[in-house]
C-alpha cells in the first residue's frame, strides 16, 4: 500500500514538473536594447538598458523566481546551483507585473538597482559591445532561451520575429508590445500571423460551440422543472374549495354565535334547542349539501293564547269576587331552564 502511495506521488510530482516545465518554455526573450539614450524611462527618469520577456502561450504563467545571466560560465554543467546563482539575477517576487497573461509582454531594465523596483536589476549589460544573454528558470539549471545580440547603436534594439532575430532602427523600437507592428497589416494576416498553426481558432471556435450547448441545456432543464411544476399545481385541489368551505365554516360559527347570544338575552329557549340547531348544522356541514345563506338564524316567540282567560273574564256584567272556593284556576308558566 505504501509503495503505491509512494508511486502516485511521484507520477503526479513528475506531471506537475513537466506542466510547469511547459509554461516556462513558453516564456521567451524577445527584444534588447543595450544603449538608451532615447528610448523608455524608468520611475526615476533614467533612461537604461533593457530585456523585454513575452509569452508566447495563451495562458497566464508568472516567472518570479526565474534568472536572466550575461555570464557565459554558467554554461558549465559541472559548475554547482548555489555558484550559478551567484552569477545570475533572479527576478523578484511580489510584482504583479511578473504575471504575464497570454501574449503579453514585461520590461526589465538593466545595469540598475533592485531597491528601486521589482522591475530592476542588476545584470550588467555593456552598451556597444556584443553580449550574451541567458534566461534559466527557477531550478537555475534549466535554460530556456538564450540569445547573443550585437553590437548595438545607440537606442537600436535586438528583436525576435518568429525564429529569427533582426536589429531594430530607433524609430521601430518597441518595447512591452509586439514587434514589428505593421499599421496596414489585416486582420488575416495578423491572425495568421499570431496563431500560425491555428490552434488559438481552434480553441475558440470549439469554446463557443459548447458554450451555446450549455445555454440550450440550461434554457430546456429549466424549461421543464416549469413545466412541471405548472403540472404537479393542476392536480391539486382548487383553492376556490378551501375558500368555500372556509367561509362555510365562518357562516356556521356566525349563526352559532348568535344563537347562542339571543338565547342568552331572552332567557327562553331549552337547550334542546341549543344542542338540535348545533347538530343540525354538523350535519349540513359534513354533508356539504346545504346552501350558503346569510348564516342568521332568528329563533321567535310564539303566542299560545293561554293569557287570554283573563281578557274574557272582564265580559261579565257583574263581576265575579273570587272567594277561596271559586276562584279561578289560572294555569302557571313552567319556568324554560
């Protein structure tokens, strides 16, 4: 098991290396310009030589850590990393300018003081006098490009087309941009001439395909969960149901209440009555049978006539004196609890 583990670790260290080796390579040395009397300024104002590095790929790749040299010994193999590094300059961290996107370019100046920037260094450069440099990555063994540019008028530069090198008049100079930039040239020919083997049309063109794929597939999943959803809703009882049997159930307790109140304020109905009207409306309720009304039930006296008695005495012509003996029955009221 440990063995496997161990085996694992080392193919994705050495898959690491060689994507990281890949990108290095990418990185290039460009343009030099070793006397500059008249061309870019630093911070300061101070006109001096300078590298230009591009990235040739289509990809962000950072290139602190790595070394520029002009000491040809470096070139010995037997010569050991600590003493090469002594001989080279290392390009500082903390820059974001050493992250060179894709295509893009970024400008050391040379014969210079590190303390004032990330984007000097010390690399002596002689001004009319061929010169080699060297550009390592960061294991400092490794070297990338290398280029030995002539001896340079002043404010000529040393720049790269394709594979080959030229020697740049002052007024064609041009440094942190492409090179030999051509103001009549067509969109054909530059693409041709950045993407000459087309893959970067490729890619591109390969990219917008899927991308409309994956809009279409969004577009036609959301499509159905709406859809649906729409369906999962129809089946589901009306709401019109639920309203209706909620406002039946207000109306009952409304004409409950009611009953309840009357009763309460004539003092004259039976509980019977109470306990009849109150099943009588479960009733209509479960079976859902009965009409919604207005939900007021209005419970009347009814006159029996029993009173009258007393009325019909008064038609005597001589009135009667009740005496213990033969005085009316007049039938009482049994009191309604």
């Amino acid at each position: 098991m440990n063995s496997l583990r161990l085996l694992l670790s080392g193919i994705v260290l050495a898959s690491a290396s060689t994507v990281m080796a890949q990108g290095a390579k990418n990185i290039r040395l460009n343009e030099i310009l070793t006397n500059n009397t008249a061309s870019i300024e630093d911070e300061f104002g101070q006109r001096e030589a300078w590298i230009e590095l591009e990235n040739t790929s289509f990809t962000t790749y950072n290139i602190r850590g790595m070394y520029l040299t002009t000491d040809r010994s470096v070139l010995d193999p037997k010569m050991s990393v600590p003493e090469r590094i002594k001989r080279m300059s290392v390009i500082p961290n903390g820059e974001p300018r050493t992250q060179i996107a894709a295509r893009q370019h970024v400008v050391f100046f040379c014969n210079s003081n590190p303390a004032q920037g990330k984007l000097h260094l010390s690399l002596p450069i002689p001004m009319s006098e061929p010169v080699w440099i060297g550009f390592y990555n960061g294991n400092a063994v490794e070297l990338i490009d290398s280029v030995t540019v002539p001896a340079l008028a002043a404010d000529q530069s040393y720049a790269r087309h394709g594979n080959t090198w030229s020697i740049k008049s002052p007024d064609n100079v041009t440094p942190g941009i492409e090179n030999f930039i051509k103001t009549d040239e067509t969109k054909d020919a530059k693409l041709k001439r950045e993407d000459p083997y087309g893959f970067g049309i490729t890619l591109l063109a390969m990219g917008i395909v899927f991308f409309c794929l994956t809009v279409l597939f969004l577009f036609f999943w959301i499509f159905g969960v709406i859809m649906r959803h729409f369906d999962e809703a129809k089946q589901v009882q009306p709401i019109k149901v639920v309203t209706k049997t909620v406002e039946v159930t207000h109306d009952i307790a409304h004409a409950t209440g009611n009953i309840l109140q009357d009763g309460l304020k004539t003092k004259g109905i039976d509980k019977e009555v109470y306990i009849a009207v109150i099943s009588m409306a479960l009733k209509q309720y479960q079976d859902d049978v009965h009409d919604v009304e207005s939900g007021i039930i209005t419970i009347k006296s009814h006159q029996t006539g029993w009173s009258e008695e007393g009325n019909q005495m008064t038609h005597f012509s001589k009135p009667v004196i009740p005496t213990k003996h033969n005085a009316p029955q007049i039938p009482t009221t049994p009191e309604i609890r």
